[in-house]
C-alpha cells in the first residue's frame, strides 16, 4: 500500500532543473500513504515525472523500491496496492518466458512481479490476470506513452486531469494540487451530485477537469493527447455487466449445502491470499455477519492469535463493542476495543476536509478514522469485511423495495400525489404529537422515533414512479440537489442514465448491481481508504476478490434473501464458525449521533458555516433553505441531519481546501 503522483508535459528543458522539487511537494503531500520510503523519476525530454510515497508490506528490502524500472529498461512503474497472487504469476512467468529464470528476480515484491508480467503479456493481460487491489501509472520509455489503471471494483483511488498542457495524476487530489499548474475551480455540477449522494461520483471529482478513473479501466495517453489537451476514454479490462450477464447465462444450479461449500472455499482462498505481508496484521471486527466472516476464516487458518479492532461508544444505539468483543471470545481472537467519549469522536472532525480531500459526508467517516487509528497502534495491515451488503444481499431496501412498490402501484398516480400533497399539510412537529397520542395503542413493530422526521421521505416514496425511481428516492439525500447550487445543472450519472443501467434478471438484483457500482466504490471504499491511509494503514477487502464476486453473480437471488432475511448464503458459512446466537440482532450501521451533536457540542461551528451572510458571500449554495434547514433542526422540529451534515462537510471543505 502506498501513493504515488505524477505529471506529464511538453517538454521544456529549461524547466527541468524544478523538477525534483516539485515531485517532492507532490509526494510529501500524500507521505501518509506511506511514509517509509520515498522514490522520484523524471525524463525531461518527453516531460515525464513520477513520484511515489512507500508503505512497506511486502519485500521491505530496497528491492521494492518504486518507481521501478524493468529488467529490460523499457518500463517505469509506481504503484499503489498489493497483487496478491504474485507469486502464482512468477511461477507462470518463468515457465513462459525466456527471459525470467527462477533466482533471476532482484527481490520478492509484488512490484516487480506486476512490472515483468506487463513487460511480458502488455498491460491488459497482465491487469487480466492479477488478482489484487491497485492503481497504477506506467511510463513506456519507448512509446513514449503513460498508462493509468485502477482495480476491478475500485478499491485504490486515482485521479487525473489536464491543467493547461499538463496532465497531473495521483493518489489524492492534494498531490495533484501540489503541482503548479493546478488552477482547476470547484464543479458546481459535481457539488449537486454531492448534495445527493453525500460523496462526488466516479468518474467526477469536486474539481473542473480532473476526474477519478472508472473501476476495472485503464488509460492510454501520449503527447499527441496533451498538445490536443483531449484525453481518450479509458478502455475496460474487467466490467461488472459482462459479470452479471455471465452470471445469468453460467448460474449456479448446486445444492444449498454445495452453494456454502463454494462460497467458503472462494472466502478462505482470498482470505488466505489477503493475510501475506511481512509486517503486523490484523483486521476489524464489527461482530455483524461480513467482519465476522472474515474473522473466523482468518483465525480457522492461523496458529497464532488474530488480532482484532473495535471502536466502542457509550451512547445507547451506536454501540457495536459489546457484540464484537462476544465473537472475539469465542473465537479465541487478540482483542482491542476503545471506547471513545463523545468529545474524543468530535475531534476528529476538523481533521476531515484534508482527510478526504474533497467533499465527503458519510458520518460513520468518524468512527472508521478511529479505528483505523487503534488497529495502526499495534498492526499495519487490517482486514475488512467490506462489500458483503452489496454481494449477498444485505441491506433492507433489497427487501422492502418491491413490498412498497406493489402497494404503491394499486394506486392510480394521480391518487398518490394527492396522498403526498395530503401527508404534507401537517407539520412534522405535529405528526410527531400525534403519533405520541397514538403510541400506547401501536403494536411494538409499528413503534419508531420521531416519525414526523422520516415525512419528507415517506413523501417522496409516495410520489414514486417506478421501482427504479423509488430505489433512486430512496437512495438520494436530495431529490433536487442543483436547485441548492447556484449555476449548477446535475451532470450524467448512473442513476439518471437508464441506457448504462444493469441488466439483470430480479430487481433485487439491480439495486445490488447499481450499489456495486455506485456506493460501494464511491461511499464505502473511499471511506476506508482515506481514513485507514490517513494513519498509513493498509486496508484489505477479501469480498472483493474477484473471483468472489464472480461467484456471488452466479448465484441465486434466493440464496442471498430468504425468509425476509438477507446475506442468507454468508450467514450459513459464519454459521460453521460461530453461533447465530452471537450473530442475529437488527443491522445497527457503523454511525454517530450527528444529530444530537449538531444541536449540541457541534452547534457553534455549524453555526458559523451555516451562517447565511457567509453563504451568500461564498456563492456556491443557496442560503435560504440551508438556513431554514439549520433553524428547524437547532430548534428540535425536525431532523436533518443527513442534509446539514452534507453542508457542512463542503462548507468545512471549502474553508480549508478549495483554492483561494
């Protein structure tokens, strides 16, 4: 795991001599990604540089160091990332090739096994054959030509963008603005579908003219390109629909007990392959089913104790500690669990906008940023159990979204929007007061927390029309995001560009297809990945070996739900491991009480951002609602604080990392 920058430009000879510099400024502002070693290489001839930051993993010698130069002298590479089956590509490449001969290797990293399988295959058979999570630049000394590649499913960040003749690529957005000729505005088209998704979308970045390179895609570019200031699309050497309509054409036609059996042979295979490194490893342990998993998968396989993480919290509701600590007893696991004050958690907020370096507003950014903190104490690599929600079925709305959507059809919609216009009249404080005049007489399941809160989505959802528009309602922070940025106009996502959309055989099946494609890469992964790098820890996500999710394609939609229940398949591999009794208990989240806080200890600084005075001044969003937003929310009315935490993370952003 490391970080790496870069950029790319006409050749100025008499510039040459600032080249280290700048590389330098480059690399220290991501030295977190990896602070043990750092390398710089630059040809001014063809205006090439490259810069890496080295979290040693595996091979700690000077062997690994990056960029590396290939044995033929042709390649250069920097790398983010880890190959895990390197080993089983060497063997091949000294079986195949002439020029590789077993003992010829200058050291053993994944590094230069990735950059002899390129030089041997080309970069889209050696991408093919990896197994791995990665971003990658790849300078052709010959050609003359830079490549960039991401991973399958998105795991490693990598943005790039023309500024002027330039093109800068990296890591992180402050690498790139570390660079001078970085002189990109905030997109105000990407700042709405912010407002909507609580992070910026591939391929958008909060930046005019630098975009983050697609999952399971690589890029060619060369001089012609620059003085053209056009840049090519990228090319896909791994595409999730060609998995889906495989997957429906190869299904898995085997009993449920050889489907368990399957599945735990593909989960221990890349949990196998995940625990190689030659540093400290451990993983997160949240006690829910996918971290679980993982656990018990790695401990099944180890001699030694496993060492486990968990952030605990003394507010009732958010606390998962006590659950994890129960599985890590049981599976005999080297436990830590903190607990965190409220005022422990909250300082990690000013923190955030150079964190995550563009805006972004999951909450349970928080906890993740103190747990990757504990775990890197005592480790350098953790295992997650990321991605089992979106592969085996596991949030609610895969089962409740059909259910709704047959009750909402029998109405005309005429008749529905007249029901949504009806729901609205009431103000929420007054659906609250009546649903506490009513609760003594609910039933227990129909008992929930300030209902008049959850109005606005309930309108919404009423006012659905398709399963799909009411996946994209449900989904959506904001139905109307450009109407709160000024200038702003949504641009094409996923979400609003049917023709793009997955084809799949169940509906259940596309929300996971669309979540795979959208929240899993640009919400989850982005979360873990900036929050682990910030305390130079490496993060490992064995679902997401491909192969596991070729598998979960394969599979039946009543292998994932069944019995009102999801992730039935998962659930019967950690049932061999650890009772469902330690197990089953309602979803909780990995969250904290933002609301609360925003009207507590958190209230000064929101004030301030959300002063309306101080948005009109900044001119990027619309004062008056954000404002009335912030009066009904401080005041107890209404709860919004999805919306407002969304604002005031690119307000915080803003204050701290946009461009003056």
């Amino acid at each position: 795991m490391c970080g790496f920058a870069g950029f790319f430009a006409s050749p100025r000879s008499d510039d040459a001599a600032s080249w280290p510099g700048r590389l330098d400024r480059m690399g220290q502002a991501i030295r977190h990604r990896g602070p043990d070693a750092s390398g710089i290489w630059f040809d001014a001839e063809p205006g090439i540089g490259l810069v890496h930051r080295r979290l040693a993993i595996i091979d700690l010698s000077p062997a690994g160091h990056q960029p590396m130069v290939s044995a033929n002298g042709q390649l250069v590479l920097a790398f983010n990332g880890e190959i895990y089956n390197h080993l089983a590509i060497r063997r091949e490449l000294e079986q195949v090739s002439n020029s590789i001969a077993e003992g010829a290797w200058r050291g053993h990293s994944d590094t230069e096994t990735l950059i002899a399988a390129i030089s041997a295959w080309g970069l889209d058979k050696a991408l093919r054959k990896t197994v791995g999570m990665f971003a990658l630049a790849l300078w052709d000394r010959a050609t003359h030509t830079l490549s960039l590649a991401r991973d399958r499913l998105g795991e490693k960040p990598l943005y790039y963008g023309l500024q002027g003749g330039t093109l800068l690529f990296g890591s992180e957005l402050k690498a790139l603005r570390a660079h001078p000729a970085f002189a990109a505005a905030v997109d105000r088209d990407a700042l709405a579908l912010y407002l909507r998704h609580s992070c910026v979308p591939s391929p958008y970045s909060i930046y005019q003219g630098i975009s983050k390179l697609p999952p399971g895609a690589w890029l060619q570019i060369d001089s012609r390109a620059l003085q053209q200031r056009t840049l090519p699309l990228p090319m896909r050497y791994w595409s999730l629909s060609e998995v889906i309509a495989h997957g429906r054409t190869h299904a898995f036609v085997g009993s449920d007990a050889e489907a368990v059996d399957a599945l735990q042979q593909r989960l221990a295979d890349a949990v196998a392959l995940q625990q190689v490194a030659d540093v400290p490893l451990g993983a997160f342990l949240s006690g829910g089913v996918d971290s679980s998993t993982i656990v018990a998968l790695m401990q099944a396989q180890s001699t030694r104790q496993i060492k486990t993480f968990t952030i605990g919290f003394h507010e009732d509701g958010f606390n998962e500690a006590e659950h994890a600590a129960t599985v890590a007893r049981h599976l005999g696991t080297d436990h830590t669990e903190l607990y965190v004050t409220a005022a422990q958690a909250q300082a990690v907020i000013p923190g955030l906008p150079m964190v995550y370096d563009e805006p972004f507003a999951d909450v349970s950014q928080i906890p993740t940023c103190l747990v990757a903190g504990l775990a890197r104490r005592t480790v350098t690599v953790s295992l997650s159990g990321d991605a089992g929600d979106e592969l085996f079925g596991g949030y609610n709305r895969y089962l409740l979204v059909r259910a709704v959507w047959r009750k909402l059809a029998r109405l005309p919609h005429p008749m529905r929007r007249m029901l949504a216009q009806l729901l609205a009249l009431p103000s929420a404080g007054t659906w609250n007061t009546l649903y506490r005049a009513l609760q003594p007489v609910l039933p227990t399941r129909a008992r929930i927390n300030q209902p008049g809160d959850k109005l606005p989505k309930l309108i919404g959802l009423v006012s659905a029309t398709s399963p799909e528009d009411l996946y994209t309602r449900l989904v959506s922070h904001c139905m109307q995001p450009a109407s709160l940025v000024l200038g702003a106009q949504e641009p094409p996502s996923l979400l609003n560009q049917r023709q793009s959309w997955p084809q799949t055989t169940d509906f259940e099946h596309w929300m996971m297809a669309m979540d795979t494609q959208t929240y899993l890469p640009d919400d989850i992964l982005t979360k873990v990945d900036r929050a682990a790098m910030a305390a130079s820890l490496e993060t490992r996500v064995p679902l997401l070996d491909h192969r596991v999710v070729e598998l979960a394609w394969q599979l039946p939609l009543g292998m994932k739900l069944r019995q009102g229940r999801g992730k039935w398949l998962l659930r019967q591999v950690l049932d061999r491991h650890v009772p469902a009794a330690l197990i089953d208990r309602p979803k909780m989240g990995f969250s904290v009480p933002i609301d609360h806080w925003l009207r507590g200890p958190l209230r000064g600084w929101a004030d301030a951002l959300l002063d309306g005075q101080r948005l009109r001044q900044e001119g990027y969003l619309q004062p008056a609602p954000i404002v009335r937003m912030w009066q009904e929310h401080r005041s107890g009315r209404r709860n919004w604080h999805h919306q407002l935490w969304d604002v005031l993370m690119f307000q915080a952003w803003l204050a701290r990392e946009a461009p003056t």
